[in-house]
C-alpha cells in the first residue's frame, strides 16, 4: 500500500500486488486526526516517510496499529542526491549496495511471497547490514558535524595501531605489564614522529649509538 498527498488535507493510495494496482481515497484526513480511524487497507503500508501519517502506526490508534513499511526507491533518490551533490564515498558505498538489493529483487520478480522471504532473508540481508550499522550508528555518526574538536574517522589511531599488529609477527607479547609501558613508550614515539613527517629510524639509530658509546659521568 502506498499513500501520496493528494491536497493539504487528502492522500489517495493505491494497492499494487502483483498484476493487479487498485487506488482508493483513504476516509481520514492527514495528520493527528488517522489516529482515531479504523481504516485498515493492509498489513503494511509505505508511507515514503510523510510525518502526517505517523499516527497510523501508534498502538493507541482506534483498530490497531499499522506496521510501517519504506520505500527503498525513495532510500535511492536521496542518497544518489547526496552523492551528485558532494561525491561522498559513503553515499557512493551505499548506491552501491542498495543496486545490489535490486538485482536481487529483479530475480525474484512474479515469484511467490514465500519465495521472496527466502531469497531476501539469505541473499539480500548481508547486503543490507553494512546500511543497517550505519543507521544504527547515525546520531554518534552526525556528532562530528557539531563538534570542530571531532576527527571525521578515527583512522590515524587504526594506522597507528597497525606497527603493533605488525609486531605481533615478530614477537608474542611484551611479556610484562612493564614490557607493555616500554613497549607503549616506544610506539608512541615512532608513531608521534611518523605523524608529523619525522624519520624515527633515524632519531633512534642517532640515540642508540649515542647510549652505545656513552662514558657513564662519576657522579
């Protein structure tokens, strides 16, 4: 079931199952007053996100709630918008996933619902994760956008964290919680001065050539 404003006060919706796309004129008006209608056209209707129709899916509502139900294409149109607008790589990712929904979809095009579950639960679903974190993440995502103070990721720790998995190759562990300070102590000051374009091989070979040939002063 799909619903599009028709005037500030009216929305004609059309049904379209398979093969057969029926329209109707909802007996509610917009906004608060669908909460007390009984009218029930299906058991999910896709609104494309128009807040007047929120009051159809509050269990208050006279004759049960109705389970929500978005509008991928709509999902599409804004993201493509995004993405012409900025050339964002997340939005690129995104395009790209939900493209691959809909070669899914295309597969399953006339077969039966119970099919289509299937097919969607097994094939579709892992595509869809990667959007489902997303959205799950969206406020802590957004915060950055408020806070100048913010990194936009945190990939300078990951770069910096990766000498430590690299040294995992090499060694097991530090093998003391005195091991791991010094071991801290050392990456710091590689990465620090990796960061700001400093050779920390050469500082250290400098240092440790100088402790090597170091005369220990009388005190």
């Amino acid at each position: 079931m799909v619903a599009r404003l028709l005037t500030e006060q009216q929305a004609v919706a059309v049904a379209a199952p398979s093969g057969f796309i029926p329209l109707a004129l909802p007996p509610a008006t917009v906004g608060v007053s669908v909460r007390s209608r009984t009218w029930r056209p299906s058991p999910a209707c896709w609104w494309h996100g128009y807040a007047g129709f929120n009051g159809l899916y509050e269990a208050r509502r006279a004759g049960g709630a109705l389970t929500e139900a978005e509008c991928w294409v709509h999902v599409h149109r804004k993201i493509f918008n995004l993405h012409a607008a900025t050339g964002s790589a997340l939005a690129a990712e995104a395009l790209e996933r939900i493209g691959a929904l809909y070669g899914v979809e295309r597969e399953l095009h006339g077969k039966p619902p119970d099919a289509r579950t299937r097919e969607r639960q097994t094939r579709s679903t892992p595509l869809a994760k990667a959007l489902r974190y997303m959205l799950a993440h969206w406020p802590a995502l957004m915060r950055a956008f408020d806070d100048g103070r913010l990194a936009f990721d945190n990939n300078a720790a990951e770069r910096a964290l990766r000498s430590v998995a690299v040294g995992h190759k090499k060694y097991l562990c530090a093998g003391s919680e005195l091991g791991v300070e010094r071991a801290a102590a050392f990456y710091t000051l590689i990465e620090t001065a990796k960061m700001n374009g400093l050779d920390p091989e050469g500082y250290l070979r400098d240092v440790l050539t100088r402790i090597a040939d170091h005369t220990e002063q009388a005190a």
